[in-house]
C-alpha cells in the first residue's frame, strides 16, 4: 500500500490560486481513477480534478471556500501497492493551457485536470447550493437553561453595568429574557437582543426560530460580491432616469416580428437600443470605454462591445454581444438570444463573458419604474431599461393613451460628467421615440 | 449685585446635592450651588457624620469603663476614665470642619459656583438669594432642589430651652444627668445610648409597641437587650404629653392610660424629620406633592420642566446615599445622557449597639407580596471573628426566593455590622442568587464568614452550625 498525493494543479492563466467549490468525495471514500474528487475555480473558470488512480480517500487539505495556493496538497489517496507519488501542478500544467472551446470538456491522461474554460455556470449548474455551515449555538441553547420571562412586574435581574447599557442603547431591560441564572440578564443577552433586536411576542401555537445559517459565499456569488464591491466601492456613480415615448417602436417591433422571416429571432427591444446606443456612441464615444483607474488611462474603444447583464439559475452574468456597430438589428437579435442561452445553459465561453465596454441591464417585466445600475466595472456607463407602461400623456388638448419607459442610467462620474450623461440618454431618447432615425444613415 | 445666568443651580448643598453640583462641573455644566449654611447639609455638619463622631466617642469611654469595673474577661486592669464632653464636641467640630472644607474644595475643582445665603424661587427660572453682601439673582435653565429635612417638632413640646433636638443633643458640652429621648427610631436610639454609655441615665419614651418599629422584633431584639444592659429604660406604648408646669419634668402617658412624670435635664426629641418644603419659595412653583414631599418622577423631575428635586424633600427613604445617588443621576441626566432611577437596593443602617443592618427585604415583606422565600440565619455566637471581638450577639440572615434562590433581602445585627452593608448592597444590585454567595470565597477570621454561612443554611448546607 502506499499514498498518492494531489496537490492543486496549475489551472493557467497564470494564477498562484484558485478557490475550492466542491468536494466530490470525503475521507474513506474509494474512488476510482478518472472519478471527479473536486472542483475550484479561478477567476473565470471552474475545473473539475479527476482521480489520477484508484484509492480511498485518507485526507482533504481544504474546505469549501477555502482558497488554495498553486502547489498545495489537496488530497491524499491510499493507493495498492507500490511506491506513492504526487501528481499535481507540473504535470498538468499543459493540459491547463490547451485552448479549449466552449462547453468542451477536455480529459487527460494520469494526474490530468479536467478543464472548461468560461464555465462559471457550470460549477453552477453542478454544484449543489452552498452548504449552510450547521447554526452555531447561542449562548441560550449552550447553557440548556429556557430563558426566563419576566411575567410578573418585578424589576429585571440585571446587574448596575448591564442596566446603564441597556439605558444608553434604549432598549427596556424587561424586553429581554435573561438567560443567567435566576432569570438574570447577561451582557451576552443584552448584546443578543442589541444585535437581533426584540423577539416577537409568543403567541400560542407559533414558536420563535432563532436558528441561524451561516452560508459561506462562495463561487460565482463570491465573484458576483467581489465584483459589486469593487465597482460600487471605486467608481462614484451618477444615476440618470428619463422616460422615452415607445409607442412607435413597440408599433414598429410588433410590424417586424409579424412579418419576420422564420429563421429570424423574435424581436425584443434591446437589439433596437443596441442599434442606438451605437449611434449615440459614435458621437459621444467616450460613453464606450473602460478606465484603468489605477494606470489612469481611459481606453476608448472603436468596437462597441455590449454586455448584457443576465439572469441565470446561478446568478447574475454578463454575456456580451461583440461589436454591435458591425450588427444590423437582425444580427444583434441573434447574437443576443444565443448569448442569453449560453449563458443561462452554462455553455457561453469565457471570451463571450468578458470584454465589454458598456453594458445594458434589463429586468423585462419586472424592470420596476427606476432602478440604481451598478456600472460594470471597469466601464464607465451602463444603461438600465425599466418595464413599458401604458400612462396618459397629455398632448396638448387631451390625454392619449402611450407607451412609455424608463431609462436608467449609470456613469463613472469621474470621467463622465452629469452634462454628457444626459446628452448621450437624450440621444437614445430621440433615437428610440423616432425609430427610423435608428436606420437612418446621418 | 449683577444677576448670575447658569446651566444648573442646585438650591441646598447636602450630600444630594453637592454630589449633583461636583458631577454636574465634572460634566462641563456651568452649575451654582446655593447654600444657606455650612456645605455638607444635615448629614456632614449635624446628622450623620457629628453622631458618628459622639457615638464612637461614647463607645471608647465605655469600654474603659467596662475595663475598669474589673468584670472584663481579658485580664486588663484600668482605672475609672474621665469625660470631658466639650474636647470630645471639639474634636467632632474639627471633622466637621474639615469635611466642609473637603466639600468646598471638591465643588471648587469642579469648578461649581458657590454662593452662601438663603435662597428664594422667583419664578421656576429665577432663584434669589439672600447674600451678606446683597441680593443675588440666579437665572438657570434647570433648578435642582435639595433642600433636606429638618427634626419633626412635637406641638406640645416645641424645641426650646430643655427640649432638643438632634442638632442641640450633638453640641452639649457636658452629659446630661437625666435624658429622656422621646421617639425610639435610630436616631433617638443611637444618641440615647451614646449618652447612656457616657454617663447619663437615659429613658426612651416609643409611642408604638417597640424600639425601632420599622424593623422587624427578631433584629432589634439584640438591640433591646443590649439598652436594657446599659441601663436604658424604654417605654413602649408611652406618649410624651409636654412639660410638667414645675419644669424639669416630662408629663407621658402610659400605656395603661394613667400619667406619670419623669425628670429630665435635657428633653431629646427625635419623632421623625421633615421635608424642607416652606421658606424657600415652593409657592411661587407649581410642583405636584406626595403627602409633605415633592413628587418625583423616575429622572428626580418634578411636575415642573427644568425643576427636579433629590434627597430627603422627594421622600423615604431619607438617607444620604440616596439623596447621593440622585444627585449624581440628575447631574448626568441635565448633562443629556439617559438615566432613570433603576437601583435595587437601598441598604439601611442603624449606628445602634450592635449595629443593624437592612437592605431588600425580609420574609415577612416577601411573604406579604406573596413571593415563597427561602432564609438562612446565621449567629455570630458561631462566627470565630466575633467570638474574639466579645461581639457574639446578633446574626447574618439572607432572604432568597424558594423558585430560583434569587436574594430578595439581607439583615444583620450585631457589632460593626455597618460595613457588610457593602458587600449585601452589591449581592442585591448584582442580582445574586444563594449560591453566588454561598460560592464566594469570605476571608475567615472574619463577621463577613456570617454572610457566606447564612447563604448557605439557606441552601440547607450550612457548615458551622
């Protein structure tokens, strides 16, 4: 008998870590060779690690979540017979930078990784939720003692100390069940109620849960928080809503998608806000850009690379449609649909999930009036789309019946300024309440 | 004289409301404190502090006594001592003297205004006082009246030539031959026998059942016995009904109704005491009262906004920890921090021989609220520190609920009692339960061993008894 050791291989892209997401097996587990024993996942990419050999499981270096260093044992396998050995980063660090196309999964030899590139969703759709960490028990439930309600009148068992700091915090000490003992009332109770604030009176028949899940954030949520943190952290954001008249368009989306040839998509609205935001672009096109705050250099881009921020079973993702300004309105559709479906399937390649330079958020019908858009880190706008609404408008001498809809809009206000702003949503504004002028070389 | 504008003036420099003045200053509060006499108000210049000072006094001089009868068991010979009553005055004038001016420094580096002389309310914001050099008007934004008590005179006997009260008794200058203190409550009790152990031949007319009639029979007994040994005669049911028309003589009814007459050179009166509610303008306010006193809410406010009051014009209990504890409250509540009155305890002291100690309450209060006790009673005849201090009389006795052992009350008698006040005061405010004391290490040889003992009988677990 002897031990295997698999230690984190090098999964590319030039990384020192990457981030475990799942156990496949647990200590005193037999696997077998080619059998899947974990997956981490770097900052684009999950990958799977396979079982380079028969054996059972005798340790785990890691815990979910965990982020582990290139090199670092992962696993330790009691193998039959002969000499242990170690596979791990050398030997795999080819099979790593193997191009791979999307969704294929590449199987190597002895001590291979498994590797998907851009297949964040796939972690998602395999892994199962994240585990909630079993609760932590409360002091209360530690000291097996139920807490003591103050049902008579008496004056609250608490000692001088515990009584000015619930008079400072104003909280009324006979809200509190005191779990020490006699009923008394303990700083540990005092910064419990502090922290979760009163319990709900018992009513019959209806029990408190006070049980907590402690749910680690992991995997794409964790890149997802990552993310959000970053851009609501370094970019001060300015929001901008206008509201556009789309009665034309939606008139000219219904005549289109009427008439559409079969091996068309079904029009939506947002290849028509591709298109003018293209437009718009070419006159403002510092709007199509992502800054390097940190090198201080703004990179304007000629390629109008939208990002379509998405919502797939595991979160939100933001596949995008590559070069619109060379799109018609047709193949802006196209490219959407199978991006969203990618996206949603899990199957859209990294390069289609990076590499944006100015994103479109859209919840459809559940847009809301107005929403607060995130700006997609490193660009400098994003435009969010608000559900169309039927409202009166008055033209004038009556009120008609319109469609209307909200645009809302964010921007990096150290680069772009309120002015701007407006001018580009003005821009769209004109564009989609007079649809031609979409089609319509200037 | 040009008016003075401050945050908060404090009308009467007790122990109320110096403490609330010296807080107040150390808050940053731009505060005065007017006062009509000497700092320290009843407790430092005629109350506590002086009554300490004669009773240990007494005690000393008795014990030499004792010693000198021949009939003490330690084997020490001394000779009959001698009393010179006014040096003992003096001496008590000199402690007197010097926590007044420890009072006046301490208001001083809290940078509290003093203004000496009577003052007056004006309106709620307005306080005049009556200066040596003039009239002084105060304008403050909040009032803190802390005007004390003062002794309860009896109609038919007003103080005045052989009848005293506390202050006079507490400045004699030599022992009366015949004392007769009408009113057995701790103040008439501890100067009775303060006199008593100086020489004078002391009767204690009580017009209820018996001495001390607040407390219960179980802790004044060792009282009772101790005034009985000194020769102290006390007469329950006995009502003082004024001077004879000879003189020197007290007329009291007994409590067969018939009437007898005793000699007396000094007459000490001490019924009770008053709160100080006329002379300082309390009808120019409009302030809610409970019976004689202020009413107060939970923050010491009166029905007037920016008027609060402390101590002994508020109410029972008429203490000067109390009135302390309030002063220092109201300094921090005009100071805009959140506090409300939320003590548990107020321990209760009588400087009797032995000592009585009382805070929280006894069973038969508990029994009454309708709360089931357990109790623990522990003697100090088996208690080794006592033995040794020929202090065996009286015990530790711990009130606790019977559900979850929770200290409702501590009493104790006996000598020197007065100092465990501390530690029962902490047990209460704390929310001890039995088994906290009864876990606490008490240093032996010690009369605190007497707590953790009484905690433990009350767990059925005693080990000294």
């Amino acid at each position: 008998m002897g031990e295997h050791l698999i230690k984190m291989p090098d999964v590319g892209e030039g990384i020192a870590e990457a981030e475990l997401v799942e156990w496949h097996v647990k200590v005193g587990d037999l696997v077998r060779e080619d059998a899947l024993l974990a997956a981490v996942m770097t900052d684009k990419a999950t990958v799977e690690i396979p079982s380079p050999v028969n054996g059972e499981v005798l340790w785990l270096g890691a815990e979910i979540g965990d982020v582990v260093a290139i090199g670092s044992p992962l696993i330790r396998l009691q193998v039959a017979g002969g000499e242990g050995a170690s596979s791990g980063s050398d030997k795999t660090e080819k099979a790593a930078e193997a191009p791979a196309r999307s969704g294929e999964i590449e199987a190597q030899g002895d001590g291979a990784v498994r590797t998907s590139e851009a297949i964040i969703e796939q972690q998602a759709r395999e892994a199962p939720p994240p585990r909630p960490v079993e609760a932590k028990q409360s002091p209360a439930v530690r000291m097996h003692r139920p807490p003591v309600a103050h049902t008579d009148n008496a004056k609250p068992i608490a000692s001088p100390a515990i009584r000015l700091r619930a008079r400072e915090a104003g909280v009324d000490l006979r809200q509190i069940p005191g779990t020490g003992p006699a009923g008394r009332i303990t700083h540990e109770d005092l910064d419990a109620f502090l922290t979760h604030g009163p319990q709900v009176a018992r009513a019959p028949g209806l029990i408190q849960d006070t049980s907590v899940q402690h749910i680690k954030v992991i995997g794409l949520r964790r890149k997802i928080a990552e993310k959000m943190a970053t851009a609501k952290s370094r970019i001060p954001h300015i929001t901008y809503v206008e509201e556009v008249d789309v009665t034309a368009l939606e008139d000219l989306r219904t005549a289109l998608n009427a008439k559409k040839r079969t091996d068309r998509p079904k029009l939506t609205i947002l290849p028509f806000l591709m298109r003018a935001m293209v437009k718009a672009i070419a006159e403002q096109p510092n709007l199509n850009a992502t800054y390097d705050d940190e090198a201080g250099i703004v990179h304007q881009h000629g390629g109008v690379h939208i990002g379509i921020a998405t919502q797939t079973g595991s979160g939100l993702m933001v596949p995008v449609v590559r070069h619109a300004e060379a799109r018609d309105l047709w193949d802006c559709a196209m490219e959407l649909n199978r991006l969203a479906e990618a996206a949603k399937a899990g199957l859209a390649t990294r390069e289609e999930l990076g590499g944006s330079t100015i994103t479109i958020t859209s919840l459809g019908a559940m847009g809301g009036i107005v929403t607060t858009p995130v700006i997609n880190h490193p660009e400098v706008a994003i435009i969010g789309v608000n559900k169309i609404v039927v409202r009166p408008v008055w033209d004038g001498s009556t009120f008609i019946p319109r469609k209307m809809m909200n645009l809302s809009s964010s921007f990096d206000h150290r680069i772009i300024d309120g002015w701007d702003a407006a001018i580009f949503v003005q821009r769209i504004k004109t564009l989609l309440e007079a649809p031609a002028m979409i089609f319509v070389e200037a | 004289m040009k008016d003075i504008s401050c945050k908060l003036l404090v009308i009467g420099a007790g122990p109320g409301g110096y403490v609330c003045a010296i807080r107040a200053g150390q808050l940053g509060l731009d505060t005065v404190i007017v006062e009509e006499r000497k700092p320290g108000g009843t407790c430092l210049n005629v109350g506590c502090i002086p009554s300490k000072a004669l009773i240990h006094a007494a005690e000393e001089y008795d014990r030499i006594v004792h010693l000198a009868s021949g009939k003490n068991p330690f084997g020490i010979k001394a000779k009959k001592p001698e009393l010179d009553l006014s040096q003992t005055i003096a001496w008590k004038d000199n402690i007197v003297g010097r926590l007044n001016s420890g009072v006046s420094s301490l208001l001083k580096r809290a940078k509290v205004k003093m203004v000496q002389g009577r003052a007056r309310f004006r309106d709620g914001k307005t306080v005049e006082v009556e200066t040596e050099t003039g009239r002084q008007v105060i304008h403050a934004d909040n009032v803190v009246i802390a005007t004390g008590s003062a002794p309860v005179e009896l109609p038919n006997l007003p103080f005045g030539g052989s009848v005293i009260s506390s202050t006079e008794a507490l400045a004699l200058t030599s022992v009366p031959e015949r004392l007769v203190v009408v009113g057995g409550g701790y103040i008439g009790l501890e100067l009775g026998t303060a006199f008593a152990k100086m020489g004078a031949k002391v009767t204690v007319v009580e017009a209820q059942a018996r001495i001390l009639p607040q407390y219960d029979a179980e802790l004044t007994r060792p009282v009772a016995k101790r005034l009985q040994a000194l020769g102290i005669e006390v007469m329950t049911h006995a009502k003082a009904k004024g001077l004879a028309k000879a003189g020197g003589m007290l007329l009291v009814e007994t409590e067969s109704g018939s009437e007898v007459s005793l000699a007396a050179d000094k007459i000490l009166v001490t019924v009770g005491r008053r709160p100080v509610t006329q002379g300082w303008g309390m009808e120019e306010l409009v302030l809610d009262t409970d019976g004689p006193f202020i009413r107060i809410d939970e923050r010491c406010q009166t029905s007037m906004r920016g008027i609060y009051a402390i101590g002994d014009v508020t109410g029972e209990p008429m203490l000067a920890h109390r009135a302390m504890a309030q002063g220092e409250m109201v300094a921090e509540i005009i100071a805009g921090h959140k506090r409300a009155w939320d003590k548990r305890a107020i321990p209760a002291v009588c400087f009797t021989d032995p000592e009585i100690v009382a805070v929280g309450l006894t069973a038969d209060e508990a029994h009454k609220a309708g709360i089931e006790v357990r109790a623990g009673h522990f003697p100090f005849s088996a208690n080794g520190r006592a033995m040794t201090k020929l202090g065996e009389e009286g015990f530790v006795r711990v009130v606790a609920r019977a559900d979850n052992h929770l200290v409702l009350g501590i009493q104790a008698v006996g000598q020197g009692v007065s100092e465990l006040s501390a530690a029962f005061g902490l047990a209460l405010e704390m929310g001890a339960r039995i088994e906290d004391i009864a876990g606490t290490i008490h240093a032996h040889p010690t009369q605190g061993e007497a707590f953790q003992e009484g905690a433990l009988k009350a767990l059925g677990r005693e080990l000294h008894i």
